[in-house]
C-alpha cells in the first residue's frame, strides 16, 4: 500500500512546514509497518512519499499523525491525494477515507524485491 498526498503550502508558511515534517517523520519512524516515509519540495509544493505492509499499516499511521495532520492543513492544502495498492487492500480503505477524497490505482503488474 502506498499513499501519496501532495500539499500546497500557505505563502510564509514553508519553515513551519519542514518543522512539522520533522515531527511527521519522528513519529512515523515508530510504526512498524511502514516501508518508507518521506517529504520532497517544490518551490510550495510538497509531496510526500510512503508505503505500508497493508491497509491496515495505513490506517495505523494515518491515525498515529492525526494530531499533526491537522497542524499541517492549518497552513497548507492538499491539492491531489493518490492511494496506491492491490484490490483487496484498496477495499478496506474506501470508507475509512472517504472524507479525504483520495484517486485510488489498482496494482496489477509489478515486482517487489524481497518476494521469493
């Protein structure tokens, strides 16, 4: 499962972003499901990148963030919200979700290194 959300930062705003990103990353760094977790920047535009074991690592985070989540959509907005997974694992993020109004992908062809 992977989630990309891509935000829009509040003109002045951009340090107090990186500063939450910190947090979003100290606190992510705990999780044990999560694959990777990380911030890329573009002039305002800032795009995160992250990926769970499952739907349930998702959820795990997204709740674990809550807090700060909220802190960053005071001063920033999310412009595009991508969810990427298998059918199944998609299915069970479709209600939880639902207020974030996210683009779902439907993985079918790929690799993953560590498969046998």
């Amino acid at each position: 499962m992977s989630i990309y959300p891509y935000f829009r930062v509040a003109e002045g705003k951009m340090d107090e972003f990186k500063a939450l990103c910190e947090q979003f990353v100290s606190v992510t760094r705990q999780e044990p499901k999560c694959l990777y977790y990380g911030f890329s920047f573009n002039g305002a535009d800032v795009h995160c990148r992250e990926a769970y074991e499952d739907a349930e690592g998702l959820l795990a985070h997204l709740a674990n963030v809550g807090a700060l989540l909220n802190e960053a959509l005071r001063i920033a907005q999310v412009t595009r919200l991508e969810v990427h997974g298998l059918a199944e694992e998609l299915a069970k993020l479709t209600e939880p979700l639902s207020r974030l109004a996210p683009i779902y992908f439907t993985l079918e062809y790929g690799i993953r290194r560590n498969d046998e």
